[in-house]
C-alpha cells in the first residue's frame, strides 16, 4: 500500500509477493475511532436484534436474546470456566506465536547465510505455506491426537511462515553497506550477525510478526473447534453442538472482543513504535 | 541452473521422508511412505469423482469470492470515501471483523445445517471483511492532495472517483483481493471439515476417521496444489495484466 513517497519499491515488493492478515501496514483512520458516534450501530445491532428475537419468536435453541447471552456468559464466568478457558486460548496462541516466530527467525537466518540454499528450500517452502495450516489438522490428529500439542502445533505452523518470509526478505533487502561496513571493521560472522543483520531485519519480523499472530488467532480458533477439549473454541463448538446458542453466541462475542483487545493493546502499539517509527532508517 | 536447484529442495524433503519413515519405522497409519503416497495419489487422479470433489470445492470458493470480493469492494470504497460514515460504522465493522470467516461455523451450522449454503456464508464472511478493510484503507490512504487537484481543475465526483481514487487504491485493493482469497481458503477447508459433506476439506477428515493417512496426505497436497495453482497462476497473472503493467507495483 502507498503510504508515502518513500516507502519505495521493497515495501511494494513485500506486499505483492505475499499474503497479509490484513494488508494494511498502518491501521486506516476509521479503525482508530473512539468510541464515539461509532457505539451508536453496535447498539442499535443489539436493539434490533432483541426486537427480532421477540417478533420472530425464534426458539431460544436456535436464535438467543441477548439477554440469555448475557445471562450465560456470566454463568460460564460465575462457575469459572469462562476465564480458564480464555486463559488456555491464550496461552495457547502465545505458546504457538512464540514457537513460529523464533523457528521462523532461525529458518531465516540459516537460510540467508547461503544463496544455493534460498534457491533450493523458498520453494518448499512456498509449497508449505500453501498448505492451508488447516489442511494439516487432520494428519495432526493422527499423530498427536485431540488437544493442547495439535492447537499449538497448528498455530505455530501458520505464524512460522510470514515470519520467516519476511524476516527473509528483510535481511535481502537490508544495505549491504550495512554487512560490509562492520566486516571492515572487523566484525566476525556471529558479531556480524547480532549487530547488523539481526537489528537491520528487525522492522520487517515486526510486520511478520503482526501478521503471523493475525493468522495464529484464526488458526487457534479453528484448530480448538476441531481438534480442543478446552478453550474458547472448543466452548463454542460444543455449546453449538448441544445447541446451546446463547452460550456459543456468547463465545463468539467474547473471541472477537479478546481480538480487538489484542490488537489494539499490544499488536497495533509495537508496530507503531518499532516500524513506523524506524521507517525513515530504510 | 536454477529449475535443478528448485527441483533439489523438494528431492531432499521427500528423501529425508522417506528415510525418517525407513529407519524410525513409522507404521503405515501414522505416516505413509513417499511411494505409498504417489500410489495412492495416482489412484484419485485416475477416478472421476476425485475431480467432482475438487470442483465442489472451488465452486464454492468462486461463488463466494464473487460476493464476499464484490461486496467488501464496494462498502469499503463507501466507507473509505466518506468520513463520517467510516467513523460510524468502524467499531461495529471492526467486531465483525474480528469474527469474520471461521468463528460463524458452529453457529453456522445449526442455523443454515450441514452443506454449501452454510460453507458458502462462512467463506463469504472471511472473504467480505478482509477486502472491506483492505479497500478501505487504501482509498483512505490517497493523498487528498490528489483528489484536491483533480477537483481544482473542475472534475466532477464522478471524476475524483474515476481518475483518482480507483487507480490510487488500486494496489492496496488487489492486497485485499489476495489476502481475502488467502482467508478465504483457510476458511474453506475449515468450513469443509465441519459443514460440509462433500469437498476436499470433507475427504481429508473423513480419511483422518479411518486413519487412512495416505489419502489424508493425498488431501493435505490437493489443498496446497490448488491454492498454489489459483494463487500464482490465477492472481499473479491478473496482477501482471493490471498493476503490474501499469507500474504500480515492482515484481
């Protein structure tokens, strides 16, 4: 996306080779609306929602009020279930976040050291990604069966790739003068290594990284609706199943407001005070 | 030169395969062996019916590509045009998109039951919020510079639109294009897990049931295969006849 004039071809690069979570790499202004006139559809939402419940006398199993939404949410908090089980999403979805970016960083430096490597593993690797994370669920539950390993595995698997493609991309595109200037220095290959390539990659594993934990948060909610016996997806997979809607309904509101909560908290501030902020160094 | 060192990378993945199901002897259930695999693989691209599941597949990623990509285009230029309706509608937008695609599907299922309605709205619900965001944000990002200028010299709205806005967001577009496909997909093959009773998200579970791993790999594969074919061949060309020849985007 053409932010300003001196983005410059790399970024135009990055972004028509590759799949983003969200494409942009700075949020649009509507997204950082406050809660002004913006309140004004959601609860409007809720109204004619109620309304519809009421005039369509939709069975409860099937279509909730939100008022038995509600009601069951703060019974799956009051009986504690809700809150163990946005503690295990997270913490799973922080375990597999973690695990993908540093094996993506490691895959990315190993494979930078060598040209003939690049060649030969990018496109194994592009097959890879193509390989919808999904995809793999199934042969996961044969190897590891139902459960924590499978949903980690899973989410580790779809941050692992646009970490490592970015981060790859960032060392290629980084100034050789960077490299050549600390090797006349002096610098042998590991200083090299921690003091040039690492730092002069970093803005692009921080875009990596914003897109990679995108994609792990949908992973990690696909992967608990069929492989978790626990978590947020698993309570609304099952409630659904045992058509428990105001439950399930109530899962999902809390799945999208423990999403926003991330982004806007931690994803959207990194980013602004790492790549926007460094954006002038490339 | 180049086609051998492309080639080498994916021999050394199936050999280290091979040897790891060699030496570790891995039961057939858990892992299947590269030629086990090949057989197997050759058996459904001689059946009929293997085509028929693919084709139900992409049918319902055509479809809802169609809605979701058409859709999310055209609320996200009304709401990247206009101020006030962006800052009214972007909280709630915001929510929606962060449920967007996979979280609908159990939900989905008892409200629209098992099969391609329901495997269609959720595909068209990923797809619809991605490229909603993407055209959003990048026809916010025009200068308005730009659309000042036009308007200067006497161009209509009409004309600010035409000129300016569509071939400044273009490339920001084609990203949500891509992307939302991307999700789209992902969302597909969930969606064909759990909602769908044909499909090749549908085979490879089924398989996974029996433990018949080799058509699970078999499965594993297709996905890949076709996301690279629809992926590379379907957009990359449609980039390079657009953007990329109108130098918008270096490739």
């Amino acid at each position: 996306m053409i932010a300003s004039e001196d983005e410059g071809p790399r970024r135009e690069e990055l972004r028509s080779q590759r799949v983003w979570a969200d494409g942009a790499a700075r949020a649009p202004s509507w997204a950082h609306t406050g809660w002004g006139a913006g309140i004004v559809p959601l609860v409007l939402l809720v109204g004619l929602w109620q309304i519809a419940v009421v005039v369509l006398h939709t069975p409860p199993e099937i279509f909730p009020s939100p008022e038995r939404v509600v009601q069951a949410l703060a019974e799956v908090v009051r009986t504690g279930e809700l809150p163990s089980y946005v503690a295990l999403s997270l913490g799973q979805w922080i375990v597999g976040v973690g695990i993908g970016i540093i094996s993506g960083v490691v895959c990315a430096l190993v494979l930078s050291a060598s040209r003939l490597l690049v060649e030969a593993m990018l496109p194994v690797a592009n097959f890879f990604y193509a390989i919808v994370e999904f995809a793999w669920l199934p042969i996961f539950l044969i190897w590891f069966g139902y459960g924590s390993t499978t949903v980690i595995i899973c989410v580790a698997y779809s941050t692992f790739f646009p970490v490592m493609f970015t981060m790859l991309s960032g060392i290629e595109s980084m100034p050789r003068s960077f490299r050549e200037g600390l090797v006349v220095l002096g610098a042998r290959r590991t200083q090299v290594l921690f003091y040039g390539v690492i730092p002069g990659s970093l803005p692009s594993l921080i875009t990596g990284v914003r897109i990679g934990a995108g994609f792990a948060f949908r992973s990690l909610i696909g992967a608990e609706f069929i492989a978790g016996f626990a978590g947020l997806g698993y309570m609304v997979s099952k409630a659904a199943q045992f058509r428990e809607m105001d439950v399930s309904v109530g899962g999902m509101i809390i799945i999208g407001l423990a999403w926003i909560l991330i982004d806007r908290m931690y994803i959207r501030p990194i980013e602004a005070a790492t790549t926007e902020r460094w954006r002038g160094v490339q | 030169m180049r086609l051998i060192h492309v080639t080498s990378g994916a021999v050394a993945v199936i050999a280290v395969w091979w040897l790891v199901c060699g030496v570790f002897n891995i039961p057939e259930y858990k892992l299947p062996s590269p030629p086990v695999v090949a057989t197997t693989a050759w058996t459904f691209l001689r059946e009929q019916s293997f085509y028929g599941t693919i084709g139900v597949s992409l049918f319902r990623l055509m479809i809802s590509s169609v809605l979701g990509l058409g859709g999310g285009f055209l609320l996200g230029l009304l709401i990247g045009l206009s101020g006030r309706v962006s800052r009214l509608l972007g909280p709630t937008l915001s929510f929606f998109q962060a449920i967007a695609g996979i979280t609908w599907i159990p939900v989905a299922i008892v409200w629209f039951g098992v099969g391609t309605p329901t495997v269609v709205f959720i595909v068209t619900n990923a797809v619809f919020f991605i490229m909603l965001y993407n055209t959003a944000a990048s026809v916010d990002r025009v200068p308005s510079a730009w659309r000042e200028s036009v308007m200067v010299l006497g161009g209509s709205r009409w004309a600010v639109l035409r000129y300016v806005i569509l071939p400044g967001a273009l490339v920001g577009i084609f990203s949500g294009l891509r992307t939302g496909l991307a999700f789209g997909w992902r969302a597909l093959v969930v969606a064909e897990f759990l909602a769908a009773s044909n499909g090749i998200g549908y085979l490879t579970l089924e398989a996974s049931r029996y433990y018949e791993s080799a058509t699970v790999l078999v499965g594993v594969l297709t996905v890949g295969v076709i996301w690279l074919v629809v992926d590379r061949l379907g957009l990359r060309l449609v980039e390079k006849a657009t953007i990329v020849r109108w130098g918008l985007a270096r490739q």
